[in-house]
C-alpha cells in the first residue's frame, strides 16, 4: 500500500519546517480572499495584547468595522466581552505578550469562552503583518485554517499554589544571596568563620553573628555558642573570629542580617498560605498497583537522605513549615519520591507547574519536548543537517536537571545509567539525556500508574553487560569468528 502524502496542515501539527517556496505559496493563499484551505475553527477572534490597550479583529459579516480597539482597563475589557458576544464569537485566540494577557484569559474564560492562547513564535514563522490592526487580523487567519497551536493551560484551582511557591522561591534566593552578603562582610574584617563552620546559615553561624551585631567582641566568648552538634572545636572557631572589626563593615553587617532575618520571615508566611490552598485542592485517586519494594541498599540509602531532609539547615531551602510529603501524595495520586533524584522540592515544582494530570500531553514525548528536553533537529533529504540548541526556561526541567546532576553519587539503577551516559556523551549532554528519562518515569507514574522500583546499580550493570556481550556475539558471526570464554 503506498504511503500517503501528508497535508501542509498534518505537517504544521507534526511540528516539521516547510521549504521556502511552501512558506511563500502559504503566505499567498493566507493573503487571497478564498484561500481554498479547510476552515479548523470558526466564529474566531484574534486579539493583538498591549500594555494600553488590545486589538480585537472578528468576521467582517459579524460586525463593521471588524477591528476594534479597547482599553487594557476592567471596564474595556468587559466591553470587548459584550462585543464579542453579540458578534457571536465562540472562540478567542491572543498571545503571550508579557503578563498583560493574563488578566484578559481570566476575563474571556469567565465569560464562557473557548480562549487558546498561542506562543508568539508561532505567529511569526509567517509574515504579513506590519501593524496591530493587522496583527490581530493575522492571528485570526491563521487560527481559521488551524496554524496555530494552543499553549499548555495549568487548571484555574492550582494557579493559587503556582503564584505562592514562585514568590517563596523569590525569597529563597534572596534569603540566600543575603547569606553571600554576610560572609563577604566576615571575610572583608578577616573572621574567618565560614572556615570553621560549614553552614553560616546554621544555628551556631546564627548566634554568633546576632552575638556580634549586639556588641560582642571577645572571640573566646563568641565560640561558646557554638552548638553541641558542630565538628569543629570551640578553640577552633575561636581562632577564625578574631579579626580587625571595622565600623563600616559592622553596620552592613547589621543590615544585612536584618534582611536576612525579613527574607525568613516572609518565606514562613508563604510556607503559611501555601499550606491553606494545599489542604483545598482534591485528593487524586491513586493510579495503578500499589508500590513495590525496591532494592534493600536502595532503601536504606532513600531513608537517610529523608532523615537527613527533614532536618536539614539552610534558609529554608529544602524544607517547608508542614508535612508537605503527604499532602503531594495525596493532591498527585502517588508518591513521586520513590524515584531516585527526585526530591521533596522537585516534585512540588512540578505540582505547582503542571498540576496532578498530564493528559494535554498525548504521549511522554510529547511531554519531554514541551520541556524542552527532547534532541531537536534539523533534517533535509532524510539526513540529519544540524542539532538546534533551543534557548528555553522552564521551571520543571531545570528542576528535572538539578534532580538528574544529584545522580552522579546514587548507587542505584538511575544512578548507574547516568554515570555511563556522562561517561560517555559527557556531563552537559548526560543531564540533558537523563532528565529527559525522569520527566517520562514522572508521566508513566502519574498517567498510566507504571511503578518505579529501583533495582539498583549492579542489575544496571549487569544489563549492560548483557548487552556489550549480544553486540560482540553479533560482531564475531559477521565476521566469522566465534567467541570463547575465558577460563
């Protein structure tokens, strides 16, 4: 049977390039009055978003003139709602542009209508727009014919927990950019502190600088605060304090300690606010069998990195105030954390990015290459032309890399695939490669209810011992010979 040509729609879906010429004869067809192309959607409106005001284009029978313009305001936008509705529009397409489409996607969805909001790359792959007016009557066009592809959505009752995990994320940085700040001051009077003691954010870091900023000057006196639990001797820290107190470095030392101390304060409140709208969302049903045991060293090594986690210092980096490990595994269906690498924080990043159901996404590569994750290339004749390295920032794969960089020391089956990628691809393209692994383990335990049980590295190995000895077995017949092994 032969293989049937693919349309230039199936192909734009497909997301594959077109040529030149095809570009030119589609940009032709889009400028003619009857293109001849199938209608995808109709009753469609196209808004061009800006910070002033937006552009709204609909059908030339529905309304004259077709194009209007109205105000960024609650009321103009509530207006542009009436309009729309008495041209009878069903469907309303506009652009990423900044934030200042967020506030017009809330308006439009509460009115009852069908918003797809579309990435402004999209848009631009075709010319023929040189002003807002024809801006907006572009974006329409294209979606009739269905050029456009609508961006992925998070569910309206989990953009609560988005916006109050991004802002405690803020103040984490902040809170650990004002850590640098604190142990530049020490380091700029000669304490050498940080020397000492391997957390300057830790109880015995803590009481020691408050000890300074209130006055205190013998270094004798200061070591004493040290806490039972600290490796190094009070002689020790003794020795790293004493240093030339310089006024001005102690009043910046002051301030910056008083940030430090808002920065935690303000994190706590997230911690509070972020507790009430977890404890709102659903309970999801739990999808698949019940867990498997992993591998025993597996477990024993998953328990004390818990242990270690749920005690850990820092400014409130990897811990929050509540027992957010249940309410994840409550809110998601499953616990998350059973694969290795990823944390307590990654899988809240992704809860909080993508919620508890993936099924916009039709496949687990559809899913890696929305994270940007999955090899792009350029292919001309059948033959692979150029790797596109595509500049992207997305808050779930570069959470999914940091979780697939802490495989390097894992003594587990993930651990051991990732030190034989770096070995030999190398550390870039290995992180790469292995987040993309973990993202498609993350979809099959939330979508399908595959369970992930860790056998640990030596089955890794010996998996690939099996195969290096397959490939040699078929390297000797090719070349006639037969493999012997040693005795």
């Amino acid at each position: 049977m032969a293989k049937r040509n693919r349309s230039t729609f199936e192909r734009l879906q497909r997301g594959e390039k077109l040529s030149r010429h095809e570009r030119k004869q589609i940009e032709r067809q889009l400028q003619a009055e009857q293109p001849a192309w199938e209608i995808v959607h109709r009753n469609v409106a196209g808004i061009d978003v800006g910070n002033e005001s937006h552009f709204v284009a609909v059908d030339t029978r529905q309304a004259d003139p077709p194009v209007r313009e109205f105000g960024s305001w609650t009321a103009g936008l509530h207006q542009m709602v009436e309009w729309l509705k008495t041209c009878q529009v069903q469907r309303v397409v506009l652009q990423t542009t900044g934030v200042y489409w967020i506030p017009v996607q809330d308006v439009l969805e509460k009115a009852g209508f069908e918003v797809a909001v579309v990435d402004a790359r999209g848009t631009k792959n075709l010319p023929g727009r040189k002003s807002d007016v024809q801006e907006c009557q572009w974006i329409r066009k294209l979606d009739i014919y269905g050029l456009l592809r609508g961006c992925f959505q998070l569910p309206d009752s989990v953009r609560s927990v988005r916006t109050i995990w991004r802002l405690r994320q803020r103040w984490v940085e902040e809170a650990g950019r004002s850590i640098q700040q604190l142990q530049k001051a020490l380091t700029l009077m000669n304490i050498q502190l940080a020397n000492a003691i391997t957390d300057l954010s830790g109880q015995t870091g803590m009481a020691i600088l408050r000890a300074i900023v209130g006055g205190e000057r013998n270094p004798w006196t200061l070591a004493k605060l040290r806490d039972r639990r600290t490796q190094a001797s009070e002689e020790e820290i003794a020795h790293s304090l004493q240093g030339n107190w310089r006024e001005d470095v102690l009043f910046e030392l002051e301030q910056v300690l008083a940030a430090y101390d808002f920065q935690i304060q303000q994190i706590e409140k997230c911690e509070q606010q972020l507790e009430k709208y977890m404890k709102a969302q659903p309970t999801r049903p739990a999808v698949g069998p019940v867990r498997a045991q992993a591998a025993p060293e597996v477990e024993e090594a998953r328990k004390k990195t818990k242990k270690k986690a749920r005690g850990g210092k820092g400014p409130r980096k990897n811990r929050v105030g509540f027992d957010l490990e249940t309410e994840l595994a409550r809110v998601m269906g499953g616990d998350l954390t059973v694969i290795d690498g990823i944390k307590l924080m990654t899988v809240q990043t992704i809860y909080s990015e993508l919620g508890p159901d993936l099924s916009a996404f039709p496949s687990e590569n559809h899913f890696a290459s929305w994270l940007m994750l999955a090899p792009k290339r350029d292919i001309s004749g059948g033959k692979v032309i150029r790797h596109v390295w595509v500049k992207g920032r997305n808050r779930v794969a570069n959470a999914l890399r940091i979780a697939a960089e802490s495989l390097n020391a894992s003594q587990s089956y993930l651990g051991a695939r990732y030190r034989s990628l770096r070995g030999r691809l190398g550390a870039p393209k290995a992180i790469k490669a292995m987040a993309r692994y973990l993202a498609c383990l993350v979809y099959r335990m939330l979508m399908k209810g595959q369970d992930w049980v860790d056998r640990g590295a030596a089955y890794y190995e010996q998996r690939r011992q099996q195969r290096e000895l397959l490939h040699l077995q078929r390297k000797a017949i090719a070349l006639g010979l037969k493999l012997v092994p040693a005795k």
